[in-house]
C-alpha cells in the first residue's frame, strides 16, 4: 500500500502541472479531525437549539408567572369587596334580629384585607390606575387583620410550595441546602399568594354559610310571625251589633245562668259571614245548640266557631283566608233571633274573643 497520495494540479494556457505528495497518515488524520469538527459542530448547533428553546420556555414561564400574579390580586380585589358586602349583609341581619327580638349570634369576624401593605404597595404598582382607587378607598374603609400566623393559613402555604417544588423536580432537602434560582423562587414566592387566596376564599365560603343559615332562621322566624298574625281572629266576622259580651249571663232558652262562651253579634237575616282568619275548616254541618255552624282551625291552638248560621258554604277540609265568606247569619239551633254566635278557643279552652279585635 504506498504510503503517499500525488496530488496534482494542472493550470490553463498549457502552463506546467504542478504535483504535490501527500503522506497517507497525513489525509487520514485529516479526514477525522474534519469529521470530528462536524460531529462537534452539530452537537454544538443542537445545544444551542435546545438552550433558545429553554430561554423561549423561561420567558413563557416568567410572563405567565406575571400574568397569574396580577390575576390572583383581581381575585384578592374582587374577594375583598365580596368580603364587604357581607359585613354589610351581616351588620343588617344583626339589626333584623334585634328587631325581631331574636338572640343576637355572633358570627366569625371576616378578614377584611387579607394582604399585607408590602403587598398592596406591589399590587398598586402593578395594577391600573382604577383598580388602585379601588384598593385605597377599600384600604380606608376596612381594617387590617392579622391571619398570616394562624395554622390554617401556615398549612397553606406549606402545601401550595411544596406542590410548586415539586412541579420543578426539587426536593424540600434541596431546598432547605441549596439556593434555588431566581424563577423557581418567583414561583414559591407565587406559593405564598395561592395559600392567601385561597384562605381567604375559604374564609368567605365559612362566613357565606353561616349568614345564609341565620338569615334562613331569620325568614322562618319572621314567617311564623306572619303566619301567626294571619292565623289570628282579630277582625269581627260580620257587620253588625253586639247583643251579648262574653262571660256569665242568663240563658234566652233556658233561662238559667250560664257561662256564655263566645259573643253574639246581631245582624240580618243572611247576611255574609267571613273567617277572622287564615285556617282550615274542621267542621261544617248542623250540631244540636249550635245548629248549622262552622269551626276552623287556625294553627297554634287557636280555633273559631261561627254557629246559629242559615247556611254554610264550606265544606269540611277547606282552607279559608281572613274575609272569605264562610257562611250566612241565621237562627238554627238555640237561637232566639237572626245573629251569629262567634267564639275563639285556644287549645280547646274558650276565651273572649273581644280581646283579639284589632278594632273595638
């Protein structure tokens, strides 16, 4: 094998050819090192594409990092004026209670700026012009409550950094040794806003449903008041004029002295008769003394009987409200003339229905 390469060179306009000997180590050796610059070269240029990807990527992350940022103060903002809306909500069910004369409950205090001013300062910067009005005027108004050392707030933010570590591969040993760099600290210092938003949102979520039950209670309680307003016999049940009052009194029929439960109210010969109040009719037919007669049951106790009557126009099952025609003013049963026999008992125990007219 010839240990050298001729290498030649012939010119134009019959010039003389020039030849050059090359030894073949010498080509060899060439060859390789120009295939190892290639190999170089390329690993180089794939690096470098790898390394604009990972600065592409880092600029993605670190505008996303900023674009979350401001998102969760619009968040913060928007929960702190949720937050006053319930202060103003719970100082108003707190007014209806005293009204109503319920107990007064105690509800959790809100937090009302769950941010620290270092915070605010930043958000101020960051946000626009109207949102920093917004967050002074509410800066003015409410006070700065201390949450940033309470062990539900702590957990938080435990849990929101190491799951932002764990999303960059970093161990809670490599972070307590080594120093992270400046995005993955970014991003555990995002950790800290998480846990606040997220406290804080929980707290609302606490303070919505406690205001949500007592104003429940609340309505109950004003309904039953309603209901039992409506459910009381405090108007006459018909027009006309009262002949006879309740207590003792000496019988028309039989005339002996008697207990007369109820009162007797004169008036023409069919004249309507209306229910005091709201109920449901227990009774409509014909009993001895009372004749043809209604009774209604109003709830709480409280029953009315209209007796003597020419006719009924309910029937049993009924439900009546306060002025509906029930029936109409005759003399059936022990009766002397054309009136209504009105009474109101109360757990089954006849008491004087003039003390319930809201008119007298």
């Amino acid at each position: 094998m010839s240990k050298y390469y001729t290498l030649m060179l012939v010119p134009d306009q019959q010039q003389y050819v020039k030849s050059f000997k090359i030894p073949s180590f010498l080509l060899k050796s060439g060859a390789i090192i120009f295939a190892v610059l290639v190999l170089l070269t390329s690993v180089f240029i794939y690096d470098y594409w790898i390394v604009l990807q990972q600065v592409y990527e880092n600029k993605h992350l670190s505008m996303e990092n900023k674009q979350l940022r401001e998102q969760i103060q619009l968040f913060q903002m928007k929960l702190n004026t949720i937050n006053k809306d319930l202060e103003h909500i719970y100082t108003f069910e707190k007014k209806l209670r005293i009204i109503s004369g319920l107990e007064v409950d105690q509800l959790s205090t809100p937090y009302f700026r769950p941010v620290s001013p270092e915070v605010i300062q930043q958000e101020q910067v960051q946000s626009n012009h109207y949102e920093s009005q917004i967050r002074q005027q509410y800066d003015q108004e409410m006070p700065l409550r201390n949450y940033q050392q309470e062990p539900a707030y702590l957990d938080l933010v435990s849990d929101y950094e190491k799951m932002v570590l764990k999303n960059f591969g970093i161990s809670d040993e490599y972070h307590t040794i080594k120093k992270l760099s400046p995005l993955s600290q970014r991003s555990l210092e995002l950790a800290h806003e998480l846990a606040r938003f997220d406290f804080h949102y929980e707290h609302l979520q606490t303070m919505t449903h406690q205001l949500e039950s007592k104003i429940n209670e609340l309505d109950e309680f004003l309904l039953d008041r309603e209901s039992i307003l409506l459910s009381t016999p405090v108007i006459l049940p018909i027009n006309g004029w009262i002949t006879s009052y309740y207590g003792p009194r000496v019988n028309p029929v039989s005339k002996r002295l008697k207990m007369h439960e109820g009162i007797d109210i004169g008036a023409p010969y069919g004249t309507p008769i209306y229910s005091a109040a709201d109920g449901k009719v227990v009774f409509s037919g014909v009993k001895p003394g009372f004749g043809t007669h209604v009774q209604i049951d109003h709830g709480y106790g409280m029953e009315t009987i209209y007796a003597h009557s020419s006719k009924v126009l309910v029937r049993k099952g009924d439900i009546v409200r306060r002025g509906d025609v029930i029936a109409k003013v005759g003399s059936t049963g022990h009766s002397t003339g054309p009136h209504l026999h009105y009474e109101v008992r109360v757990n089954g125990v006849a008491v004087d229905p003039y003390y319930f007219l809201l008119e007298k």
